[in-house]
C-alpha cells in the first residue's frame, strides 16, 4: 500500500490553510488566488480600522493648539436671604432667592515649549505603525494562502498517482481472475490485490476531502460561500529563472533589500520615531508654558440691587514655570533614550537575523535541488523494476506480495518526487518572503 507519510506534510498545508467563496468552478491563478483573499479578508479590513484610529489621534493631538472655548449657565434657588432696614431709605438685600448665571470662557496655548509639536510627531508614527500593520496583514496572508495553492495542486497530483495504480490493479485483478478460473492462480493473490485496492480508494477519498476542506478554508478567509469550488490554473514546477548557485551568489545584495523592504525593518524604524519624539517630549516637561485665557460672565446677586443681571469679563496671562519635578523629566529622558538604544539594536539583530533566514533557505534549496535529481533516478529505476516484476509475475517466479512491494515503491519514488517538487516551490516563496518581496497586487 502507497505509504501516506510521504504526503502528510502538503496534505495538512492545503487542508488547515484555505479560506473564502468563489463561483462555481471558477478557475483561478496564483495571482488571482492570494488577491482574492487579500482584498476581502476581514483580518485586512480590522487592521485598516486601526489606520483610521490612529488618524484621529493625530487630529485629537493638533487640538491642543487650538483655542478652548466653553460655556456655561446655572440657576440657583436659595431659602434664605439676609436682609436690612433702613429707617428712612427702605429695605435693602444681601441677595436674592433666585440666582441666575452663564459664563463663556476662552483658553488658548500660546507657548508650550515643543510640547503639544512632540505630541503631535508621536500620533504620526503611530498611524505610520498602524497603516505598516496593514502591509504586514496583507503580506502574510498572500504568502500565507500560497501553501493552500499549491497543497491543492500537489494532493491533485497525488489522486492522479493513486489513480494509475488502482487501474494497474483492477486490470491485474482481471488477469488473475481468468487465471483462477482455469486453476493457474490462487484466490489469495486476487484478495491481496483487491484489499490493496481498497486501501487505495480509501487513501483516494482522503484526499478529495483534503481538497474539499481546503476550499472551505479559502473561501472563509475571501469572504465567499463556504461551498464555492473553483479550478486552480497552475502547476508544481521546479523551475527557476536564476539558478541557487546565482542567489548565493548575491546574499549581501539579498540581505540589504531585506533590510529595506521587510516590514519588520520599518516598524523597528517607527520605534526609533517614536522613541525620539518621547525624548523631545520628556525634555519639555521642566519648560515654561505660556497661555491666555478670556472670561465673559453675567450673574444677579450684586448689591444693591441683587434682582438685576449684569455682565462682567476678565483676561488672564499665565506663566508657568516648573523649578523643581522631582528629577521627573530627566528619568522620562533617559527612558525614552533607553527607549531608542533598543530600537537601534533590534535594527541591527533583525539585519543579522535576516541574513540568517536567506542563508538557511538558500541552504535548503540547495539540498532541495540535489535531492529531485537523486529522486529523478529512483524513479527511473524503480520504473525498470516494476517492468520486470510484472513480467517475471506473469511467469509464476515471483509472488503477488513481490509484485505489490514494487509497485508500492515505484509510487513511494513519484510521491516523493512530488512531494519534493512541492518542497520546492513553497522554498522559493520563502526566499521571497525572506526579501520582503511584495506578492499582492
């Protein structure tokens, strides 16, 4: 019987990682494929909202430039109100029972000492932190979706492996039956072919409804029917426009457009932003501030006529200036450098770090490489056994378990070869990956 681990790997690929609808047997390439589910994956469509968080942050933080103006009325009611005579001039209050007020006030910054300017650069970087959220969502669902893609195509390949056996079976079955029937063959043999058939249409089965769970994993992550079927217009192939002998070649080339493009680069770099406007932030603190403010105010209770509403205004500069914080500002400096020493250092780890991921991808391809040649011998080889098997079979030399041991390696030898040719590709995008290179449209 075929030996299922040989395709376990792309098998589980394809059926954990599709997500999304589309209409019936609608056929659909690579570039379709990771498109589709980018522009309608919810995950892209949560990650943009927080874009347009950010950007109200921005504007909550330019408002502390503008001028605050507020307004105000009451209305008090009051039990008990002195109260005097007069012999001669008549009575006079202190108050009156019903107090009436509104107040319009007026407030702006008119110096802050760069302050409310760092407020401003912070609520900058984090909307170009947010919109790089976006980038890297959408990123990691294309090349997410690319193992769904090409799992897909692999365990088609694989039904088709199954399928070639299980019609050399069923004719084998065919020709020991008729050599039963005139006694040149045992019931045992047809019974060894027929149970390793069945294994077959049971293994053939399992991969339908991989594919059927990978489809439905698709269309969930595209926003689609969950029962939408489409054909995918592509194909496994090894082959590479430069070679990894030439990819080698270039790896610091490589590793400095990792560092330029890959969107874990930039959101270190929006740290270092963000940790430079804390440190102008934090220098502020023990600054002067400089404001003006303007009050209008009308309110009865004034003697000696406390009925009467009348109106009044007053204007106000401050000056503030903090002399001693508690050493506060200066502990918010020195975090806020710490702050950036880690992002630097993060910047160089990363560059190190990436060029370790191309080295060993590179590596593996590599091995990738060799391997498909050696398995393209097996192949062959096992080929030019099964010939021989079957024939020296037909003869009565060999048992029917000696027959079935060489088919079953003959397809060990093009699953493994498939299984590799798959390894392959997948590296490559990996390689891609690695670079940052953009695979959305």
């Amino acid at each position: 019987m075929i030996r299922r681990r040989t395709l376990t790997a792309a098998v589980i690929a394809a059926g954990l990682a599709l997500a999304s609808g589309l209409p019936a047997q609608e056929k659909m390439t690579l570039q379709q494929f990771i498109d589709e589910a980018v522009r309608n994956s919810a995950s892209v469509q949560i990650a943009g909202e927080a874009v347009a968080g950010a950007g109200f942050k921005v504007r909550e933080a330019k408002s502390q430039s503008l001028p605050q103006v507020s307004v105000a009325s009451t209305y008090t009611r009051i039990s008990l109100v002195n109260e005097f005579t007069i012999p001669g001039m008549g009575q006079f209050k202190f108050g009156t029972e019903n107090n009436l007020g509104f107040r319009a006030a007026a407030s702006e910054q008119i110096f802050t000492w760069g302050r409310i300017k760092s407020s401003v650069e912070m609520t900058k970087v984090g909307v170009s932190m947010a919109e790089n959220g976006v980038a890297l969502t959408k990123q990691m669902l294309a090349y997410q979706v690319v193992p769904m893609f090409y799992g897909v195509l692999f365990t088609q390949e694989a039904v088709k492996v199954v399928d070639q056996t299980l019609a050399r079976l069923r004719q084998k079955v065919a020709i020991l039956e008729e050599r039963y029937r005139a006694g040149l063959a045992s019931d045992f043999d047809i019974s060894l072919l027929k149970v390793q058939a069945s294994g077959l249409e049971a293994q053939r089965l399992d991969f339908l409804n991989n594919v059927r769970k990978v489809f439905m994993a698709y269309n969930r992550i595209a926003g689609r029917p969950l029962d939408s079927v489409f054909v995918l217009d592509g194909d496994i192939n090894v082959e590479a426009v430069r070679t990894v002998e030439e990819l080698q070649s270039e790896v610091k080339a490589l590793v400095q457009e990792a560092a330029a493009n890959r969107l874990e680069a930039r959101q270190v770099d929006d740290q270092r932003r963000l940790a430079q406007s804390q440190i102008s932030l934090a220098r502020s603190g023990d600054k002067p501030n400089l404001s003006a403010s303007f009050l209008f105010e009308a309110r009865n209770g004034f003697i000696p006529n406390a009925d009467r509403v009348k109106g009044f205004w007053s204007a106000l500069l401050n000056v503030s200036y903090p002399i001693f914080d508690g050493r506060r500002s200066k502990a918010q400096v020195a975090q806020s450098e710490v702050a950036l020493r880690t992002a630097d250092e993060q910047a160089a780890d990363l560059e190190r770090g990436f060029a370790l991921e191309i080295n060993q991808t590179l590596a593996d391809l590599n091995a990738l490489e060799q391997k498909i040649e050696i398995e393209k011998g097996k192949i062959a080889h096992a080929e030019r056994a099964l010939q021989i098997a079957d024939e020296r079979h037909q003869n009565g030399l060999i048992s029917t378990t000696d027959l079935v041991d060489a088919q079953d390696s003959l397809d060990s030898a093009r699953l493994n070869y498939l299984q590799l040719r798959y390894n392959y590709v997948l590296g490559r995008f990996n390689l891609l990956r690695a670079v940052g290179r953009k695979i959305h449209s």
